[in-house]
C-alpha cells in the first residue's frame, strides 16, 4: 500500500540519520505526525470494521515507532499496540493479540499510566478475553469432531483447518 512505501522510505532516512550521529528533530516530528495521522486512520477503519486497511495504517506505524529509541516505549507506542491486540481480537488469532496487548500493558506501566485508568482496564479486559480463547483454541479439539485427528500447524502456530 501507500501508506507502506510512505513509511519504509521516512523509516530509511531516520535509521540513515540515526547512524550518522545527525540530529533529526524536524525528521522525528515529521514522522510523530505521520504516526498519528496513520493510527487515527486506523482506527477510523477500525470502526467501519475494515480489518485489513486497519491493519496496513497500524503495522507501518508501528514499524516507524520501533524505529526510533525516542518513540519504541511511547504511550503512542502503546496506543498502537493496543489497537493492534483489538484487532488482531476481532481476527481470532489471539495469540498475536495477546502478545500486543501485554506489550501495549508493560508500556503503560513503565510510562506511569494508573492501573485503574479506563484505557488499561479495557485493555486488560482485551487481554483476559484473548487468553480465554487462546486456552478454548489449543485446547480440546472441536466439538464437532467425533474421532481423534491430527492437527496440522503452520510456522506461526495457528492451527489450520482447526
């Protein structure tokens, strides 16, 4: 998509001003920009349960987050994290969702977000609804199944044709 190239080239000019030691404050508050302007896309997509475009504005945004040590533990890296776990929840695949949603949890933490604050306890509701299922997914085979069988798994774990 757009918004990818977008990102992969200011990602490759913040990592090529990283390495010559530059400053890039223009460069970071630019790309802060990008990232916002891309989570709320997300989101508005999100709303409109466009699954798919969601996630091709919250994976580059991250992917510009993770890119610089300034932004990596942000609370908009957290924002996006979040909104990734929720996704990846309304896909099914709980288990990437888990991974996002303690991610987007530890970073709340360690940036001083109270743990009774209505953002970390919807998340955390997220979080315990995608355990639950990942537990209901690895667990007994499907009930319609009468006779033992092999499950087959693919690189990431996810079962196929489970």
């Amino acid at each position: 998509s757009s918004s990818h190239n977008l990102c992969s080239s200011i990602t490759g000019a913040a990592t090529s001003a990283k390495e010559k030691n530059e400053p890039v404050p223009l460069l970071t508050d630019l790309i802060l920009r990008i990232i916002r302007a891309l989570k709320r896309l997300g989101k508005a997509h999100l709303l409109e349960q466009q699954y798919t475009p969601a996630l091709e504005c919250f994976l580059p945004s991250l992917e510009l987050l993770r890119s610089s040590t300034e932004t990596e533990s942000t609370l908009d890296c957290a924002s996006v994290l979040g909104s990734l776990g929720f996704l990846y929840l309304k896909l099914q695949r709980c288990n990437e969702s888990s991974n996002f949603l303690r991610e987007c949890l530890r970073l709340y933490q360690r940036n001083g977000v109270d743990k009774n604050d209505r953002e970390t306890r919807k998340v955390q509701a997220w979080l315990e609804m995608a355990e639950s299922r990942e537990d209901e997914i690895s667990g007994a085979p499907p009930s319609f199944l009468e006779i033992p069988t092999i499950v087959f798994h693919d690189e990431t774990g996810d079962s196929l044709g489970g």
